[in-house]
C-alpha cells in the first residue's frame, strides 16, 4: 500500500496547554448544550426522519476541528466522521523527542492507553444499543473505501481490532447486504459498522441496505448517522446560545460564553 502525499507533516506543530485547555473546555459546554430537552426538541424538529430514533450510541471517535488564530481556538466543525486519531497515534509512537518538554508530552503517546481506549470505546458502543456483551465483527465502511485518501488509517483501525481479538474487515457500503434479519459484507454477518461515511442521513441508494439495518435496531451503528450535537455542524450556537435562537434554552453562564467566545457565527446548514 503506498502512502498518500502529505499524510503527516514533515513540520511539528506545538500547540499551547492554555490552547488545550480552552478547547477542552468548549467540547465540555458542546456535550452539556447538547443535552438539554430543549435543544434537543429545537434540532429534531428539523432533522431528518432517520435522527427522530436513538438507539443509544453517542458517536466512537468523533473529532472538533478547531483553528489556532490569535485569539485561541475556534471551533469549526463538529465531525461525525473524524479522521487522523490511528494516524497520529501511529506517528507519537515512532517520533523522538526534540527537547525535554516533548519527551513529556510523548510519555502518554507512546504507551498503549489509545488501543485499549479504542477497544473499551467500541464496547461501550455496543453496550449502550445490545445491553451487554462485545461485537463479535466489526465494518469498516466508506464508499470507495480503498480509493479513500485516509485508507491507511482504516488499515490500521483493522489492525489495531484484529490485535485484541475483534473481527474487522473494511467494505464499500453500497457492497452492504440486508436481508431484513442481519447486515452482511460479503456473505458475512456484521455486528457493529464503523460509519466513516459523508452521507449522513443516509439518503443516497448506495447506502440503502445500511440505513434499513439502522433503522431496524439490526447493526449497531457508530458514529450515527445525525448526532443531535452535531446536526448543525457549522453553528450550533446559533440555536443553543445566541440572541435569536430558541429561547426556551438555558445553558449554563459558563457554557454560554464558551461557545460565544469560541464557536463561529454563520446560519445552521440543515441536512
């Protein structure tokens, strides 16, 4: 498999504990908004019928992309779909330290507290939709998934499962099949599907066979296809925290200000 151009950095970038910090602070006022009744009443109101269901999940490995800028970090994107963590694991357990306040920052990198935490996150996944008990297989699924540019990281996610005795395979999700009792990839069932896909809702006819399953309660799913939190990708606060927005929602004074402070002004896209 040849590595695409430019997947790591040949530059390091250092990021500020202050920056950190800050950013840490605003997913904790996300996930706190997020959980209001009335913010969720406000976002499902206009979602797409495939969001009105939740089957429990709350999204394995979803991303907050931010930009650095001068007056600290600014939240972009809620990312259902985020890539880079296999990546960026991958590359702090083969980099070397350049001074003795990277050595540090490494310590945590190099051990392998991300391969459990990957683990326990799937699990608790599947718990929180079956109840109990560990998904036997797991799909790895995108459209094209082998023409993706982040296809290396899905090599390593099916490495990485296959290591601690979890059944993964990678798969095109139009290649899916449903037969109204199990989701199956090439004639094999599939317990749990690693959603890496840019269609959210579902909607395209490639992915039918995925969101019938969805719907069905027959694969566990994961992230979900609309995460209430993350449904008005681009400015959240817009409905949660800003003048104008759905009065009947009260987030907390600290949460409120972090997402005036760090979350971009713009209009809600709406799947």
């Amino acid at each position: 498999m040849t590595s695409p151009p430019h997947l790591f950095s040949n530059v390091p970038v250092f990021l500020a504990a202050s920056a950190l910090d800050e950013m840490q602070r605003i997913v904790v006022a996300i996930e706190a908004t997020a959980k209001l009744p009335a913010y969720r009443a406000a976002v499902l109101s206009w979602a797409p019928e495939i969001a009105q269901r939740d089957f429990g999940p709350v999204g394995a490995l979803m991303g907050y992309d931010f930009h650095i800028d001068v007056d600290g970090p600014k939240l972009i994107e809620v990312n259902t779909n985020a890539g880079g963590a296999f990546l960026n694991a991958l590359q702090a357990r083969a980099q070397r330290a350049c001074c003795s306040d990277v050595d540090r920052a490494l310590i945590g990198a190099r051990d392998d507290r991300f391969e459990t935490s990957v683990i326990a996150m799937f699990t608790a996944e599947w718990r929180r939709q079956r109840g109990a008990g560990s998904p036997r297989r797991i799909a790895i699924v995108d459209d094209r998934a082998e023409e993706q540019y982040l296809y290396p990281e899905f090599v390593l996610a099916r490495q990485l499962l296959l290591k601690h005795g979890v059944e993964a395979v990678i798969g095109d999700a139009s290649e899916l099949k449903y037969d109204g009792d199990r989701l199956r990839l090439d004639g094999d069932e599939i317990d749990l599907v690693y959603n890496r896909l840019v269609d959210f809702a579902l909607d395209e006819p490639e992915h039918a066979a995925l969101r019938a399953a969805y719907q069905d309660g027959a694969v566990v799913l994961t992230p979900q296809s609309a995460q209430p939190r993350a449904l008005c990708k681009q400015a959240q606060s817009d409905i949660a925290v800003r003048p104008g927005g759905a009065g009947s929602i009260r987030p907390s004074p600290g949460d409120a200000l972090a997402a005036r402070r760090h979350w971009p002004s713009g209009k809600c896209r709406r799947p």
